[in-house]
C-alpha cells in the first residue's frame, strides 16, 4: 500500500523561527492533506492541497505531486504552534496518516 | 455551524467491559470515518461508513469490535469485552463524499481500560 514518511520526525526550535517540515509519499495521489495536532489532542484541518501551494497567514504549504512530495512552511513560530504535524493522502476514501512531525516553541 | 461532535471524550472501563463511542458528523455530511491513534502513533483507518451500510471496515479487528451508522441519529463504534490494548484515542471523521472529499476531524474519544 501507499506510504507516507515525513522528516524530521522531532523539531525543537526558539519562537520566532523558520521551520520546514516535509512529507514523501511513495504512490502518485489525487489529494493531501496537513494537520495540526495540539498538545490537548485535536486535530486541526490546515491544509487541504493535492497540488500547488497555498498560504494561510504564517503557515504556507506547497506539494509537488510529481515528484511525490509535499512541504509545510511555518514562518515566525508561536509557542501556540506546538504539537504534531500530520500529512495524509486518501486511498481508497481512507485517509493515510504520516508518523508526524513532533514540534515543540520554546519561549 | 457546528463540526463533528464525538461523545465522551474521556471513557473509562473495565477489562471485560464494553465501550460505545458516538461520532455525530458535520451538518451535510453523509460519510463518517472512524480510526485510531495509539500513544505517540499516527492515526491508523478502522471502518468508512455511509447511512446505513458500511463501505469498507478493512482496518476494523476482526473480532469484538463493530460499527453501524443508522438511518437516524449518531454512528456508534462499539468494542465489545475491552483489553488493554484497546486504549487509545479514537476518532471520527465526516465528509460529503464528493471529490475532493476532504474528512474534517472530531476532538477525539480517549479511552482507558484500567
């Protein structure tokens, strides 16, 4: 079945900072999806995007589904911004889940 | 505009007991999705369901657990006899089911079997 492996898989960065964090898929698909887990566990739509890029205020994401990749941006990072990254794509209507990112804001 | 309601979000049980978790979907959705995160795991697919069938249940354990989404009222993922190992946090997802499809998530049933 399809694969989706995202790097790196812990980030630890001051507030204030840059950070790129990156998900390969190892099929061509139709649809990918971001999400942000918090540290209280819900899961928070970001991103919905199979191809091109799209920006919503700090947070930016860009998939290039040629070449089976898909990049999320955070600029100017908040302590809010904590907690897990996801990316998935679907398969068959179920979505596949990456282990995710684990990014922690120090103040 | 509510979004996908799940209740409890905390359960307790018993080993031995049995467990109901209810996922009300996203007003004018129609396809509920369950899956389940264990400790520090990424969310693994358990069952898709529309209005009275269910559509593909390959990621459901074979034995003690099942779910139903009925003509009326909220979809119920039930685990039978809990162990354990079925303590995770579980959650649901609804869509319209029209591409593109995209699933929007419920906060999540923790569940704890002591």
């Amino acid at each position: 079945g399809i694969q989706v492996e995202q790097s790196p898989p812990d980030l630890i960065l001051q507030e204030g900072a840059n950070s790129t964090l990156r998900c390969n898929f190892s099929d061509s698909v139709n649809n990918l999806q971001w999400f942000h887990q918090n540290p209280w566990g819900q899961l928070i739509n970001l991103f919905y995007i199979p191809s091109g890029t799209k920006q919503n205020g700090r947070l930016s994401a860009t998939t290039v589904a040629t070449e089976r990749y898909s990049l999320l941006y955070i600029s100017s990072s908040q302590t809010t911004d904590s907690g897990v990254y996801f990316c998935a794509t679907n398969r068959d209507d179920k979505i596949i889940f990456g282990k995710g990112t684990r990014l922690h804001i120090l103040p | 505009n509510a979004g996908v309601m799940q209740n409890p979000r905390h359960l307790v049980r018993r080993r031995g007991q049995e467990a109901r978790l209810r996922c009300s979907p996203m007003k004018g959705h129609s396809h509920v999705y369950w899956y389940r995160q264990l400790p520090e795991e990424g969310l693994k697919f358990m069952v898709y369901l529309q209005k009275e069938n269910i559509i593909d249940e390959s990621g459901m354990p074979k034995e003690r657990f099942s779910a139903e989404f009925p003509k009326e009222g909220p979809s119920i993922l039930r685990i039978q006899q809990v162990v354990r190992g079925d303590s995770a946090a579980y959650f649901c997802a609804s869509s319209r089911g029209l591409a593109p499809n995209e699933q929007f998530f419920g906060p999540g049933t923790r569940l704890t079997v002591l």
